[in-house]
C-alpha cells in the first residue's frame, strides 16, 4: 500500500511539475519507503558518461564515466548493481533509468537491508520506480531543456540540433525483434539519418546519408526523414515509397541536392526482409555471429538526383532466426582505426562478431562501435557515421528487459 501510495503521489504531483522539478520529487517521494540519496543521471550524447540532475533535497554528485564504474556497468546491462554504504544496514543501488528498452541512464539510491539482505521485493519496487522516473524524463524533456542542458558537453551546431530532433529513439525492442541506432558526431552531425516504425506485422527500416556536411545537409535529411515518413504512413511500398522520395527531393532542390539511402521492411512472422538501395552501401548480413553477406541488389539512383530512375529493384532476403543485420552510412568505414587504418566493411564485420562473440546486448554494442570509429588519436571523422542495427528472433529483446521483469 505505501509503494502504490508512492507511485499515485509522484504521478500526482507530476502533472504541474516542471522538468526541473523531477530529480527533486524523486528523491522525496521515495523517502516514505526509507529509499534515500535518491539521484538520477542521464547519459550525455556521447555515452560515455553519466550526468546527475540537481534540486532541493538531492545529494550533489559529480559526474561519473561510463567505463570503469558500477554506475557504468549499470547503464550497459540494465542490471541493478550493489555498492557498500558507510552503514551496515544499508547499501547503495545502482539502477537502470530506461524508457520501454531505450536507456536514458541510470538512477543512485540508498535502500535499507531486511535480514542483512537485499529484499527482493524492494528491488522490483526501485527497478520500476526507475521506470518510472525514465517515462516521465521523456514526457517532461518535451516541455523545457534542463535534460538537453545536462546531456552536452559541449554546444551543439544548429545541423546537430535539427538531426536530433527529427530522430526516433536510439532503442527499440519488441518479441523477436530489437532495433538500435548510433549517430556521429554527435555534436557536429549534418547529414546522416535513420528511421524505423514498427506496426504489427513489419518493421520499415531506413538509413539516409544527404550529400555535403553542416545545415545544408541536415536541411536535406530532414525533408527526406518526412518524405519518407509521409509515404510509409500513406501504405504505400518500396518501390512507392522511394518515388514518392524520390520526387519530393527532386521538386523541392531542382537537382542540387540528394540523398543516397536504403529503404527496408521487415516481415516479423517470416523474416522476409526487402531492401531499395537507393545508391547506398549495402547491409551486412550476419548469422552465427559470422559475416554471411553483404545484402546487394541493383541500385537506383540516388534520391532527388536528375537522372531516369528506371524500375525500381526490391531486394529480398529470407532471414533466419538470430540473424542480425547493419545498415550503415560510408562514414562508419571511411572512420581510422586506432593504427590510423580505414575502418573497411571487414573491419566493420570483424568488429560485430567480436561483440556477438562477447554476447553484449545490441545497444551497448552499437556504443562500443562509436568508441571504436573515433579510436584515431585525433577522434575526427571523414564524414559523418551512423548505424542501425537489427536483430531478429535472437531472443536479444530479452537482453534489454530489467532483471525483475519476467522474460
């Protein structure tokens, strides 16, 4: 009764809150359960640290990296982890801080011991208290810019500003399917793009990459991220929608500006995934953690280009389950290794099947992949890079779910 109580009392006082107000009515609607120092810690663009949101009542804390800390381990597991207190009858526990399977970071509290154990019960409440405090960072980042604030390190170029706002989640799972997205640099990004809606049956896929760099660029991906939402939502397929692209493009730049791109579906009954290319480099295809294939099929023209497109190929791949598939941009392969060595589609492939092999959830490693494209000493990109990553039947999803939640 006195969680339920907990749970009414915080989504009451949320409806004339304001975004800044929640790292503070968090910590205090949790005390009535003896749950205390209660700070919640977004992740910043980069993902590679935490940051913690300040207000009345909230301990202060400092920053902490991703890598190296519980706190870190928290946010690439969505796992609770444990840490000793000054006081024997407590601990501190990190929790997840997700949103559906989207991570959004991670959230510190003190809890009391019952037996000198961790009670079970306690531990679901704080998971979904979690859960919880994560819906509402996204419904209240709407409204106001204290989480954007705390997620940079930096100023954001106006290009970055207009991508971030017209991509979807970098996270989404659902039975057999997880889909997850990376972006770089982060700061900087122009024209790079990717999409996804997931609707009963089929998942639509899609990778962009607008000719040039800075707000020009961005300028292009966002008439070509709503062209294509426009035509996907009006049911029209492939090869409809790609025209439909196509010829938003080419009336609204007159041929000075276009995108390459791969549009997809993917049937989640069947595993039947269907590809347009349109002049972009192909997915790769992996099973058993192994590079297959790269999904070819006959390219079409760049979208909004002035040329006769011709009739358009669909590309057809009958999946298996535990397949995974990456759609990425020229970006990720054209980035240098640590040894200063392009980055290459095998190396690309390489990299994934190392992660496969480490059995690291498909977020975390898409996290690792941007850690891996920036290992050049001087961290710059020849392009901008990005990534969508899709897993299908691999019982990945399950990876993503908080350890209290039945799988």
């Amino acid at each position: 009764e006195t969680a339920a109580a907990v749970f009414t009392d915080l989504l009451a006082a949320t409806h004339l809150s304001r975004p800044s107000d929640l790292a503070a009515e968090a910590a205090a609607r949790a005390r009535p359960l003896d749950i205390e120092d209660v700070v919640l810690y977004l992740v910043d663009y980069e993902q590679t640290t935490l940051v913690p949101l300040g207000g009345a009542g909230v301990p202060k804390r400092s920053a902490l990296r991703i890598e190296g800390t519980l706190a870190g381990r928290t946010y690439a597991t969505s796992r609770i982890y444990p840490a000793d207190t000054d006081h024997p009858d407590r601990r501190r526990l990190w929790v997840p801080m997700i949103d559906g399977t989207d991570r959004l970071g991670v959230m510190e509290m003190t809890v009391p011991l019952v037996d000198g154990e961790l009670s079970r019960a306690l531990l679901t409440y704080c998971e979904r208290y979690a859960h919880l405090i994560g819906g509402q960072l996204v419904a209240k980042g709407l409204y106001g810019d204290t989480y954007e604030r705390a997620r940079r390190s930096r100023p954001m170029s106006v290009a970055a500003e207009l991508q971030w706002s017209l991509l979807p989640p970098l996270t989404f799972a659902t039975r057999g399917l997880v889909v997850s997205g990376v972006v770089e640099p982060c700061y900087r990004a122009g024209g790079d793009s990717f999409d996804y809606a997931v609707d009963d049956d089929a998942a639509h896929l899609a990778v962009f990459d607008a000719m040039g760099h800075g707000l020009s660029a961005a300028c292009t991906s966002a008439v070509t991220l709503a062209a294509y939402r426009a035509a996907r939502r009006q049911g029209l397929d492939l090869a409809g929608m790609y025209a439909e692209v196509h010829r938003t493009l080419a009336g609204e730049f007159r041929g000075d500006r276009f995108s390459t791109g791969v549009l997809a579906r993917l049937d989640l009954d069947t595993g039947r995934l269907s590809w347009v290319n349109a002049g972009h480099p192909a997915a790769l295809l992996l099973r058993g953690g192994k590079l297959v294939r790269e999904l070819e099929s006959r390219p079409s023209p760049p979208l909004g280009m002035p040329v006769d497109t011709g009739p358009v190929t669909v590309g057809t791949e009958a999946l298996e389950p535990g397949d995974r598939v990456l759609f990425y941009t020229d970006g990720v392969t054209e980035a240098r290794t640590a040894d200063g060595e392009f980055f290459t589609a095998e190396r690309l492939a390489q990299f994934l099947e190392r992660q496969a092999a480490a059995g690291l959830p498909t977020p975390e490693t898409l996290r690792r992949l941007r850690l891996a494209i920036l290992a050049h000493p001087d961290g710059r990109l020849q392009d901008d890079a990005t990534a969508l990553l899709v897993e299908w039947h691999r019982d990945a999803e399950l990876a993503l779910l908080p350890q209290t939640v039945p799988a």
